[in-house]
C-alpha cells in the first residue's frame, strides 16, 4: 500500500515505521520535511519511508492515516482538499482541557471528520492506546488490542490489515458510529496512565474461553 501519514509525531511516526519495514510505502508528511527530525525519523523506517509536504503525501497515497493534533485536523484536511474517495485511518482523539472529549455522547471526532471529509472512507483506529505500544504492541509474547470502526468495509480491511502488520490483535467495533466508544476507551487508557500510576508501558489483552 501507499499510506501517507498526516501527523508525522509520535503516532504517525511510530505506525508509519513499522508499516515501512514491513514494505508498505509510507509518505511521511510535514511542514517542514527537510527538518533534522523528519530525516532521523526516514533513516529509522528506512528505504520505503520518503518526507513531502501534506499535499503531495495525500495525492500519492490510497491510505491515509490521520494523526495530526486535535485543533489542527480540520485545516489539515482542508489544506489537503478533503480526502475524497481515500481511505482514511483517523487515530486523533478530540481532547480538550483535563482530557475531557470535545464530543460527549452523540457524537465523536471519528464522525467529525468524515463530516470534514465527506467523500472520505473513514475508519476510527489506533486512538484507543499509547504511541509506545504503536511502536511495540507485544506483551510477554501477547499482542494488545487494536479496535477499529467503520461503515466502509474495505476501508475497515485496510484498517485490519495494518493494525494486524503493526503487531496488534485487531478487533471490529462496529460502525463509524462507535468512535465515541474507542474515543472514551482511549480516555480511560490516558487517565490510567497520565493521572492514575499505570504509566505508558501497559495495555489491554483480549482473553477468551
Ligand atoms: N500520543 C499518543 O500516545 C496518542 C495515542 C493515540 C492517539 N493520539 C492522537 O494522535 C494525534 C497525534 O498525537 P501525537 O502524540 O502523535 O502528536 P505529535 O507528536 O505532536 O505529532 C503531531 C504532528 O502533527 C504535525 N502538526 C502539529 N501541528 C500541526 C498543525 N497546526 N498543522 C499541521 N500539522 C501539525 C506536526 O508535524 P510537523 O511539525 O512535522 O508538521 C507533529 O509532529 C492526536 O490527535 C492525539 O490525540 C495520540
């Protein structure tokens, strides 16, 4: 696949490195990609990893992944003429002060930005955990959870596939619609980690009998 990343920080990053060593193409956009960060990040993900402007990142890309902070997606996605007919990995989680979610209830940033991007096909995915466990899924040989949510079920697919090559276990959540679940989960995992002593190196397993 070609995937460009929008957000190339820790997130973006973090995925777009894995998914480069795994021989995906990965257009890491930036505002600056001649920067001194943006050649180290492209030396670490080596040979399939280029750095551009958004622009061009998308107009080569079949996937995008989003990851951009919060305040800055909706001029992101405007800047980049509104990603119609890509398929659109949304990993920004609509944060306010406190970590208190922008959207509560009927709504999520997930559903947000596909009203942004209107002619997107929008998956919510790689919100629900910490950039560390991006870059290492793996516990004790177990790979953590990886939820995604969709209405597009090739888009979800492509979700699926590059969560599973990321080292993931990938789980469907069902329909765009639930981003506000992933959304709150991906409060409840900051919250464990930033105010309640579980740090950054822990995650969520699925267990089944
Ligand atoms: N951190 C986590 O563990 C984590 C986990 C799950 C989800 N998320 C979500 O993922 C998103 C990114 O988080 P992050 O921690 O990766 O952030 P980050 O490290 O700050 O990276 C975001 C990148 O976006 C670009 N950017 C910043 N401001 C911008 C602007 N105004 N316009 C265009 N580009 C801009 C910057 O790249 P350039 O300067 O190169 O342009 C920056 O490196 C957020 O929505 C966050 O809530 C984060």
């Amino acid at each position: 696949m070609k995937i460009a990343v929008l957000g190339s920080g820790n997130v973006g990053g973090a995925l777009g490195t894995q998914w480069a060593r795994a021989g995906h193409a990965v257009l890491f956009a930036s505002r600056n990609p001649n920067s001194e960060e943006m050649l180290q990040l492209i030396a670490r993900a080596g040979a399939n990893a280029h750095a551009m402007s958004s622009r061009e990142a998308v107009e080569g890309a079949d996937v995008v992944l989003l990851a951009t902070p919060w305040g800055a997606t909706e001029s992101v996605i405007a800047h980049c003429g509104g990603l119609a007919e890509k398929i659109v990995l949304d990993a920004t989680n609509p944060l306010g002060p406190g970590f208190a979610l922008t959207h509560r209830g009927d709504d999520s940033g997930g559903e947000q930005v596909q009203r942004w991007a209107p002619q997107a096909r929008v998956v919510k995915v790689f919100n629900t955990t910490g950039y560390g466990n991006m870059e290492n899924p793996v516990y004790d040989g177990k790979p953590s959870l990886m939820f995604y949510a969709g209405d597009d079920s090739v888009a979800k697919d492509v979700a699926r596939q590059l969560s599973d090559v990321a080292g993931f276990e990938s789980i469907d959540a069902g329909p765009l619609e639930n981003a506000r679940l992933l959304e709150a989960w991906a409060v409840l995992w900051i919250k464990l980690a930033m105010q309640y002593g579980h740090g950054r190196d822990f995650a969520f397993v699925k267990l089944t009998r």
